[in-house]
C-alpha cells in the first residue's frame, strides 16, 4: 500500500531557501515536497510503499535521513512523523 508520510524537525536557526531548494532535489525521487524556508526546522512529504502505517513511518524517517544526508541539511531531532494511506482523506483526521 502507498502512503504518504509527513515528518517535520525542529532546529535553532531560520533555514535558507537554497538550504530546502537542495532537500526538495532529495526529495523529489520521492514524489517529495519540502517545506521549511525561514523557519526553524524543515520538513518533507514523501511517498512510501510499506505494509502498514508502522513500517511506513520508520521507512519514511529512513529515507528523510538520506534525503537530508544528501543535501546536507543538520541534524535536528524529529518533532512530527504522521502518514495517510492511499485509502485516507486528510478530512477524516479533522
């Protein structure tokens, strides 16, 4: 099943817009999004084929680990991992 695993970290400085252009390229293989232009911390959504939200989780904070290595963005503790399957609507969460 695909889901889409959200995960954010928190930092103790504004990250630059070349800093999340470059997790954006990470990312991107991913079906990947990235947020985080002048706020402390950054962010990912990306795409993960998994059993279970469970599994999913832990591959998404494995691969927004290797998407950050990549773009060498630093290493802040994660502050949210959230997922939705393919079956899930955002909405219901609400």
């Amino acid at each position: 099943m695909r889901f889409s695993v959200s995960i954010t970290v928190e930092g103790d400085r504004p990250m630059t817009r070349e800093e999340i252009v470059e997790f954006a390229d990470a990312v991107a293989p991913y079906s990947g999004i990235a947020s985080g232009i002048g706020e402390h911390g950054y962010g990912a959504q990306i795409i993960i084929e998994a059993e279970d939200s469970v599994i999913a989780v832990q591959e998404g904070i494995d691969t927004f680990i290797a998407c950050r290595e990549k773009a060498g963005l630093p290493e802040w503790p994660v502050l949210k991992a959230e997922t939705m399957s393919e079956d899930e609507d955002w909405e219901d969460d609400n």
